[in-house]
C-alpha cells in the first residue's frame, strides 16, 4: 500500500516539474523598447531674393564637409537623419517679395528597433531655424515628414 502512494505522489511531483518547466519555457523574452524621439531640429540656410527661383535643395547634418552649401541642415545625431527634402510646389519660377515657401523634410530614424518617432508633435517639439514650422506627421514608427516654411523673400 505504502509503495502505492509512493508512487502515485512521485507520478504527479514528475507532472508538476515537467508542467513548470513548461511554463518557464513558454515565458516570452523582455523586450527592450525602441526610444522615443521627443523633439526634432532643422536648419534652413535659404535666402530668398525677388526674382530668384527656387533652389535645388541639398541636405545634410551640421559635421557634413559641405554644410556651408547646404539649404537643409539637422543636428548630427544617432537618432535621425535626413531622408528626402522637397518643395511643397515645384511650379514657382520667380520668388516674389513678402512671401514664403513651404518646404517637406522627411527624417527618418537611424535604427527603427533602437528609435521611433512619436505619433505627434507640438511646435514646441520642433526647433526651425532661418523659417518656421507648419506641421509634422508620422508616416511610421520610424519616419516623419516635417513641413517648414522659409523667411520672407526679401
């Protein structure tokens, strides 16, 4: 009898390790959550005359060997880069005075798994040098398209 319930209890502390062991195996893994960028900058280095047209647009960050040349530029960083600069319209052929010209700058994040852009952003999280913002979306997680305006023609 007593080798019995000997067996019987060594049958279910054998279930009850196996079943843990189970359970421990199917846990999933932490995950390290990618960071948020909170605040984006841009520098615009375009300075429009009555009669210009509107330049081909270069782009690049601030340790760029050609910054000097460069109409859009953010700070170098880790977490962002510039992926694509475009007019709003390209049909202008002559900058006319007291206006201004809106411009996208699509950035995109280094490293989607390591950085991610919020789902919005207040003027306040966005830094514009030599114009100012309109309006930012997020495309993805790992991309968001800046619209900017330039300073007035003078």
């Amino acid at each position: 009898m007593m080798n019995r319930n000997m067996l019987n209890m060594t049958k279910k502390g054998t279930k009850i390790v196996v079943a843990s062991a189970l359970m421990a195996a199917m846990m999933a893994q932490p995950v390290m959550a990618a960071s948020t960028i909170s605040s984006v900058s841009v520098k615009l280095n375009i300075d429009l005359q009555d009669g210009d047209g509107l330049p081909n647009l270069e782009w690049g960050d601030d340790e760029s060997a050609n910054q000097d040349t460069l109409e859009v530029v953010i700070p170098a960083n880790k977490r962002y880069k510039i992926a694509d600069v475009e007019w709003s319209k390209d049909d202008v052929d002559e900058a006319e005075l007291g206006k201004t010209y809106k411009l996208k700058v699509t950035l995109e994040s280094t490293d989607e798994d390591e950085y991610v852009f919020k789902s919005s952003y207040a003027a306040s999280k966005v830094t514009v040098k030599g114009g100012s913002f309109v309006s930012a979306r997020r495309n993805d997680a790992d991309q968001l398209v800046v619209t900017l305006k330039t300073n007035e023609v003078e």
